[in-house]
C-alpha cells in the first residue's frame, strides 16, 4: 500500500540520537522502532500529532525530511492511528537520505514549534 501525494516524511528525534547518526553514518531507530521491526515516520499531516502524542515536554528536538524516493523500495505504508497509513522503513536510515534537518523547540506554552514552511 502506497500513498503517493506525499514527496517528503518526517522523523522525530532527540539531539543526541542525530548525533549519534551523523556519527555512525546511519540511524538504526530508537528502542520502540527497533522492537517493531521498522522505523516509524510521519507524514506532514500526522506530525503535529505525532509530536503531541510521542515527544511532549521534550525540547531541543530534531525533525529529519526525507524524500521518499530515496527509500521508497524499503517503505511500506500501514495503518495505525485511527486507521491513518503511516510510513515505516524497514531498513536502517542512512544519513546520506537525509535531505534536511530542522531545530524543533518548543514554544512558552509547551507547544513544539515547526518550521514556517509545515506550519
């Protein structure tokens, strides 16, 4: 199952673990993706959510933009949340398919902040 209006996914992650990646040239998951099997992404629609839901209070954040296409072969699309398809890799993530990295902080009201252009 493919969703194909989508160009772009997004991970979540903290500070340290990105920087683990860029070490390591790769990102394996964090625990919960790594008992899954796959890594869990969100769509621009799902990641405000996605935020609320996984990351709240946690500050100093990153938020990974990744072309599908680069990964595309590895991704499936499956449901959760309600029945919303979501995209998980099963594979690593290489560092290299990382077109963008953004700051995610969160705002005097305890609200994560997006970048302007997924506002």
């Amino acid at each position: 199952m493919t969703k194909t209006t989508d160009t772009t996914i997004y991970r979540v992650l903290g500070s340290d673990e990105w920087a683990k990646a860029l070490s390591d040239g790769q990102y394996v998951g964090a625990p919960h993706d790594i008992a899954d099997g796959f890594i869990h992404f969100s769509t621009e629609d799902t990641l405000a959510a996605t935020l609320a839901l996984h990351y709240a209070g946690r500050d100093h954040l990153k938020l990974l933009r990744v072309p599908i296409a680069a990964i595309e072969s590895k991704l499936k699309w499956e449901p959760a949340r309600g029945g919303t398809l979501f995209p998980h890799l099963y594979d690593v993530l290489s560092v290299e398919h990382v077109a963008k990295v953004d700051d995610v902080r969160l705002d005097d009201d305890g609200v994560h902040v997006l970048p302007e252009d997924l506002r």
